[in-house]
C-alpha cells in the first residue's frame, strides 16, 4: 500500500511542491513581537516543520489534521493590530482545534502567501477524503515517524522524560500520573525505555476513547471483536436503526474494518468500530436533519439556543488572556449568544475583561466589530463553492469540467468570477474586459452573491446563453455554515454613565441595521418574535429604563438617565465567597445609574432580577430574561421545578456556569434543558467528554426546537 505521504501528494502540484523546498514567512504574536521563521512541509505530507533562521534553535511542528480553518487576510486580533504595517493579501491564520492559539502569518509576497493557502487547503480536504483504511494505517507509521525523528542518539529507547518531551512536541495534553502508569503498563520489556512499537502502543493508551470502549465491550461476547450478531445488535438497540440491520451490519464490516482476518469472520475489531463511529455514516444525527426542518416560527423562548459565557476568555477565569478571537470563534462555529463583561477604560473608550481578577482587557469596540463582522459571516468549502458553481453551468448548458475536481480546487481563488472566468473562457470569448467583469461581484462570497451572480453572467455570456433562472433558484447548493438566526449580545454592564454613551454609540454606528432598536412592526408586542422574523438582527440583553410598553406611551420619560437596581443581572458570581461574606441581611439594593442611549438598544431581551416564581408569574413580561448561576438553577430545579418549566414556557432563561469553576471547566446543561431554559452557557474553550453532546447538539441548528411537552401549559415536571 502506498504511504501516507504519497497518497496526499498530488503528482505536478506546484502548491506543495514549494512548500516541501520551504518559505520564509514572519510569524506574528504582537505589533512588537514580529520574527522570521522558516516554514516546510515534511516528507509525510502531513507534518509542517518551523525554526528560526539563527542556527541552533530548536524548532516547532503542527500536523496539517489539527488545522480547523485557515483566515485570510486580516482576519485575527493580532494581524488587525498590525493591518498599517502588512498588506491583507499577504497575511492568513491558521485556527488550530481544541485550545491551541492561532498561528498568524505574514508572507513576503502575495504569490508565497497564496500557495500555502491553497496547499494546506489541499491538503485539509485530502485529509477528510482519506479512506478509512488509510486513516488507520497511518496512525503507526506517524507515531513512528515522530519517535524516530526524537531519538537523537539513535538507540531505538527513549526514556520517560524524553517520551514526555516528545508528547509535548506533538501537541499532546496528558496527566502526567496517568502517562507514567501507562508508560509502565506499555514497557514490556521492564527496561524502563520504551522502543518503536512499545512507543506507539504506550500513543494508542494514552488517546484511548474509554467510553467508546466501554460500549464496545458492552455488545462484545469475548471483549475483543464484535460478531456480526453482536454489531447487529448494537445498531438495533444503541443506533436505533430498524432497517435490514443483517445487511447494514455487513456492509459495515466490509467497510470499515481494517483486519482481512476479522472481515472473513464476519466481525470488526475496536480499531473497526471506532472508524465506523467516527465516520458521518456513524453519526447519531440524521443526515437528512442537516438542513433547517423544524418550525422556525414559533417564539423564541421555545427554542434552546447555542450559547457562550465569557467569550472574551482564552484561558482560566483569573489570569487568562482577553480576546475578540474568542467572539470570532465561537461565532463560526454557530453560538448565538455571546457575552460581554463592560468597564470603564482609559481615554474614555469602555473595556471587555472578567471584572476584579488579573485577566487582560481588550476594547468594548473591537468585540462589537467582531460580533458584527462575523455574527452572519458566511463560511463557505471550496467544494462548495464547486457543486455551485457545477450547478450554474450545467444551467447554461455547457459541457462538464474536463479538468479534475482537484485542479478545479487548485486554481479557485478567492472569488467566484475569476474561477467562472477561467472555466469559461475554454468555451467563450468575453464580450468584457476582465476588469469589468469583476467589478460585478463582490470580493468574496456572501449574501450579496444571490443579486450580483445572475448579472455578472447575464454581461458575461452572450444572451442565447444566459441563464433563465431567476436569482434565488441559483443558490440553494451553496451551503453557508454560519446561521442567520438572531445573535444575542448579553451585556453585563458595570459602566459609568458617559461611557455607556459610548458603547450605545459603537453598537449603532459598528452594528448599524443589524442591531435591532425596536419592534418588529413598530408596535407594541404581546410577545417573543420567532427566529425567523429575527433573521438577520442582533439583539441586546441588557438592563432597560422602564418596560418595552413605555416606548410606545405618549406619558414616556425624556430623561437622559435613570436608576436600574444593582443586581438585576441575578447576583453575578453568587457562588463567590467573598461576595457571600459582605452581603447582609437587609442591606438596602445599590441603585446603578443608566444612560438612555444604551437603554434603548434593548427590545426583547430586558434583564430583570428574580425574586421568585410566585411573583414572576403575576409580573413578569414576556420580553423580560433572568440569569441563574448552575447552583441556583438546581435549586429552582429541586425545589419548585414544574414552576420553572411554566416560567420557561413563556420567556427567556439563561444559566451560566458557578463562580468556583475558574478553570472555565463547564456544567452538563442537559438538566437544564429538561428543564426549559434555552440559553445554558458554556465556555467555548472547554468541551470535555460530557459536552460533546453539547457542542455536537448545535452543530447543524443554533436553535433547536424544544420538544412539545415544554411548551404547553398542563405539562407536569419530575425532578
């Protein structure tokens, strides 16, 4: 079988090949911290090598699986610091998976920036293409790759400490008793060193999936292979698939398993069965549910929504860094309620931190910027891109590509036109100039493609050719990632009255139409819009002088200013002992003054302090949210939950995570949700096991519909 390497290198790619020989590109970490390294793509085809340009060094690698999403242009914290100083046509970043940072890049021309773009692209998309054997085949051989390349003596044994080293080379978290226990248990020969397998054995214990183990040895009759009968059994009651599962199981088998022994047996080994559950066919979500299928018209207190706390942190609760990366994140991966902690900064411009803890700060403006660049921000594949750019010519009737997919791929830049041009002009001469064409179409793809394509070909084809198709029948293969469904801003407020000025003037002039100021038709409403109606519109979950009402009453107060009660956000970090000590039995609320401005940017999302469900139910308004912390949530929970299920049938609930968990570890919110609160905030940089769920909940729809016995008014509650 061919190697792992040779099966991602594409024979004549002049992309990879310039990357295997090497580039000298700028790695970027600040406007002060801007250093030559030089960049190369290993052998393997999978592993990118870097090292600073003085001899002696020691050098860093990524492999090109750990890549989530490459940016370009300036589209990161760090290069919009230094956009004066590098062109956006020579700067991309790299977005690595799990907790690892970004890694920004400014290139020494347009041409170098571009042909690591598109060959790590290619590679990406090579990687998501591998067959499944190939996948496994391939685990050993890096793993040994890596051994070797870190056996500087060349004794074939590496020690515990120097296992450790390498663990941390390939970006690998462990807990350090674990790894040592397991370094013990993969040392067959008691030598205290590990060799090249004992190596890759101790690697495949210490990423084991237990809990993936654990099923497997639930259905397993022996422990270590699954029978056709024993798999057929875990589709029927684990999958829940009723549809020829004798068949299915077979198929799987033939598919999946790597083993041409266990294949003639009619069984799947481990190594099968985590292939097959990692595969999209094992995939415990429909794939024909990827597209919206629910009703999106009802209110949106009936639906969960994927939502964030603190995403301004990078790191733990208490010294961590502040970034707007973490609003462009958790954005594109779907969330749509963001968090926002605002203070008083310097130079009258408001600040963005955890309030009284030793975390950075970042400016109010610039996370309002990012929520409004990238709250809507279409993220569309270049095999996207392709199918829909396939669908339009085969609109017009022309011939199919003769070129492959890859080179297709290859030469697609950032803009559908140039790739249309290149495409067409093998069949048509352009009655336009190509500077005119391009004027046509938009710079990159979004929104604003529905309109401008059907012109651009109209100009560009001659007219027996152009399509007859009206402009939105063109889109629909042009999947776009990020939802257009409302994004909540939740907004903890601890400014003075002249900087709340400013940020009402940042949401208005950065968000523009996009920030929704009033109601929908302009009159007073009787309750919550649905998504649908919000498309599109980001709302803002704020204190409120007065009620939404009182916009619409000629008695209005012109006041420029008012008092809010201090706690109204739910007594914010409750679980804090400190907090806890100082607070006294009748001590009269402190009053917090508000500044209008920023009052009237909040419609629909009032935030309101919780006195109890007995009073809620008589006063509260539909438009108002209440903010629990995990602890007080249970406690409702416990104590009166059919209430709550009533209370959240009407309005908005959200959760946030305890005070005590400052390493931004999360809590499960699935008994939240049983309960109805359709915003349980989690922070996006930690996902443990328990949340896969979680994340994997949202990954198609960033609302969910909640099911009907949590919406109508008879449901009874068990705790």
């Amino acid at each position: 079988m061919a190697s792992t390497g040779s099966a991602l290198r594409i024979p004549g790619d002049d992309n990879l090949q310039s990357m295997l020989v090497g580039t000298i590109m700028r790695k970027i970490k600040s406007r002060t911290w801007k250093k030559q390294r030089y960049f190369k793509l290993q052998d393997d085809c999978m592993t990118i090598w870097y090292k600073s340009k003085k001899a002696g060094n020691s050098h860093s690698t990524f492999s090109v699986s750990d890549v989530e999403a490459i940016r370009e242009g300036h589209q990161s914290e760090v290069l919009l610091s230094i956009a004066d100083e590098f062109p956006a046509e020579r700067c991309f970043t790299l977005v690595f998976r799990g907790r690892r940072g970004n890694l920004d890049l400014v290139a020494e021309s347009v041409e170098e920036a571009q042909s690591w773009i598109r060959g790590i692209r290619k590679l990406m998309e090579n990687l998501e293409n591998m067959g499944e054997r190939e996948r496994l085949d391939h685990v050993p051989r890096w793993i040994g790759d890596w051994f070797r390349k870190a056996d500087k003596n060349n004794d074939g044994r590496m020690n515990f400490r120097e296992v450790r080293d390498l663990l941390k080379m390939m970006n690998v978290d462990m807990n350090e008793h674990h790894a040592r226990r397991l370094f013990t248990m993969a040392d067959r020969s008691q030598s205290g060193t590990l060799e090249d397998d004992e190596f890759v054995l101790f690697y495949k214990m210490l990423t084991q999936r237990e809990d993936v183990l654990r099923v497997f040895q639930q259905y397993s009759l022996d422990g270590q292979t699954l029978s056709q009968r024993d798999l057929e059994d875990f589709l029927r009651d684990g999958q829940l698939e009723g549809d020829d599962v004798q068949q299915h199981a077979k198929t799987l088998i033939q598919h999946y398993e790597p083993s041409d022994t266990a294949k003639l047996l009619n069984a799947m080994t481990f190594d099968g069965f985590l292939m097959y559950l990692g595969s999209p066919e094992g995939s415990i979500f429909n794939p024909r549910w990827r597209e919206i299928f629910q009703d999106m018209n009802q209110p949106l207190c009936h639906y969960f929504i994927s939502s964030s706390h603190n995403t301004y942190l990078m790191e733990d609760q208490l010294r961590g860094q502040s970034s707007v990366e973490g609003y462009i994140r958790a954005l594109s991966r779907g969330c749509r309620c963001v968090e926002v902690d605002c203070w008083d900064g310097a130079n009258g411009e408001p600040i963005v931190y955890h309030g009284h803890t030793f975390t950075s700060r970042i400016l109010f403006k610039d996370v309002v910027t990012a929520v409004g660049n990238y709250a809507f921000k279409p993220q569309v594949s270049g095999s996207s891109v392709l199918a829909f750019a396939s669908r339009i010519l085969c609109s017009i009737q022309l011939p199919a590509p003769s070129l492959p997919p890859s080179h297709l791929l290859a030469v697609l830049p950032r803009s559908l036109p140039r790739f249309l041009s290149h495409y067409l002009l093998q069949f048509l001469t352009p009655s336009l100039p190509p500077s005119h064409l391009l004027a046509f179409l938009p710079r990159s793809l979004g929104p604003s493609l529905v309109p401008s394509l059907p012109r651009f070909l109209t100009h560009y084809l001659p007219r027996s050719l152009a399509p007859p198709l009206p402009p939105l029948s063109l889109i629909p293969s042009l999947p776009l990632s990020v939802s257009e469904y409302p994004v909540i801003l939740s907004m903890e407020n601890h400014c003075s009255v002249e900087q709340q000025r400013v940020m009402a003037r940042h949401l208005n002039q950065i968000l523009g139409d996009k920030l929704l100021k009033s109601t929908l038709n302009g009159k007073a409403a009787v309750g919550l819009p649905s998504p649908e109606d919000l498309k599109g519109k980001i709302l803002l979950k704020a204190k409120k002088l007065g009620g939404l009402e009182e916009s619409f009453s000629s008695t209005a107060d012109d006041s420029q200013t008012g008092e809010v009660s201090d706690d109204d956000e739910a007594e914010m970090e409750e679980d804090s002992v400190h907090r806890q000590s100082v607070r006294h039995k009748g001590k009269k609320k402190s009053k917090q003054r508000l500044s209008k401005e920023l009052s009237d940017c909040v419609v629909y999302c009032k935030s309101v302090h919780f006195s109890n469900f007995k009073h809620a139910h008589v006063h509260s308004k539909f438009y108002e949210v209440v903010s629990f912390t995990e602890s007080k949530a249970r406690r409702h929970l416990r104590d009166t939950g059919a209430e709550f299920v009533h209370h959240n049938c009407r309005q908005l609930t959200r959760v946030y995570p305890s005070g005590f968990r400052t390493d931004s570890s999360n809590f499960n919110p699935q008994e939240m949700w049983n309960a109805g609160c359709q915003i349980g905030d989690s922070t996006t940089l930690r996902l443990y096991l328990q949340l896969h769920f979680c994340h994997d909940f949202f990954s198609y729809y960033q609302l969910i519909l909640q099911v009907l016995s949590l919406v109508i008014s008879s449901c009874e509650f068990n705790v």
